[in-house]
C-alpha cells in the first residue's frame, strides 16, 4: 500500500457531450457553490474577508502534536471533502461529461494511506510540513499551468472532434495526483512521505 494519497479518475474518451463542454464552467457553478459552502468567510473589522479551505486542519495537526492521534471523524471529512473536489475537479477540467456527485462514485476514487488513527505518523511533523512543502507549491502552479493549457487543447478538441486527447488527460489527471500528494503531505497530514517533484 502507498504511503501518500493515490489518485484514480476514468477519463471519458470518446464520443464526449459537445454542448455540455460549451457551457461547462456555467454548469459547474452551482456544484461550486455547494462545495464552497464547507469552506468559512470571516470578517475581519470589516476591512476584509479571510477565505479557509474546507478541510479541518488544525484539529488534525493539534491532535497529531498533542495526542499522538489522527481523529477518525475528522480524517473522514477531509478524505470526502477532498473527493468532493476532485468530482469538481474531473469536471471542469472536461475529464468527464457526468455531473459531479456529490456521493462518492467509480469515476474519481482517492485511496488514503493506512494512518492507524495517526501511530503511523511523525506527532510533529504538523510543525514543519508547511515549510517544507514551500517548493512543491512553486513547482505545482507551473503543473497547474501545464494542465490549464493541456484543458484548453482538449476543450477545443472535445467542441470540434467530440473526443478528448489522450496525451492531454494523462497530463491533466497527474496533475491532480501530483497535488493530491501535495495536500495529503502537507495539508491533511496524512502521509510523512515527502511527495516526488514529478508527475
């Protein structure tokens, strides 16, 4: 079993939705809403809003240093949220024409490495795992970049064709192990394996 998050989306290939593609982001735009509902706005003496992602990391990260424990409750949450925005993902990303669910499903599945409710885990890594992740962020949006250009050719392809490039989805797809890796070293604390700068 792996050490870090692994990462399985079915690309839909062939004979792809041309309308939906056309609209896609419009479509999208009510499943963001509801995905941006576990996420909090505060404000902060009215000067602005400070954005939290969905994930419950500092009950994770106090528990870790503190107990010497992952909370199971709290590692469900952030293994479905995390699935939920990779459904997100796949779909505005054009990997797939079906409408993302908000149950679990086939087509986007995240396999979590064995924690044994966190035993399997350094208690402070939580201290230094930000900084430490500092250059796969740097390296990360030049991936994100990559997969936006690869999104944009197979968007044209889809719209003109009705197929999606292989050579595209590949890339697009490991861009998104690459940063679930990422998020799962140095977000969700869920792995002490220091992720691989490659895709």
């Amino acid at each position: 079993m792996s050490k870090q998050i692994v990462t399985h989306i079915v690309v839909d290939l062939d004979n792809r939705d041309k309308s939906s593609v056309l609209w896609r982001l419009i479509l999208a735009f009510p499943f963001m809403i509801f995905v941006s509902a576990f996420s909090t706005w505060a404000n902060d003496n009215g000067e602005f809003l400070q954005y939290t992602g969905g994930v419950l990391i500092a009950p994770a990260a106090l528990a870790l240093i503190f107990r010497g424990v992952y909370p199971s409750y709290v590692l469900t949450f952030n293994k479905a949220y995390l699935s939920l925005t990779n459904r997100l993902a796949s779909f505005v990303f054009c990997l797939t024409d079906e409408y993302p669910s908000i149950e679990e499903n086939q087509k986007v599945k995240l396999d979590f490495p064995d924690i044994a409710g966190g035993k399997n885990l350094n208690r402070y890594a939580p201290l230094y795992k930000w900084f430490l992740a500092i250059p796969l962020y740097i390296v990360g949006l030049i991936y994100a970049i990559y997969a936006l250009v690869l999104t944009l050719i197979a968007w044209f392809n889809i719209l003109f064709t009705g197929n999606y490039p292989d050579a595209s989805a590949d890339g697009v797809v490991k861009v998104m192990a690459y940063w679930n890796r990422v998020y799962g070293y140095a977000i969700l604390l869920v792995s002490d394996e220091y992720p691989s700068f490659s895709l």
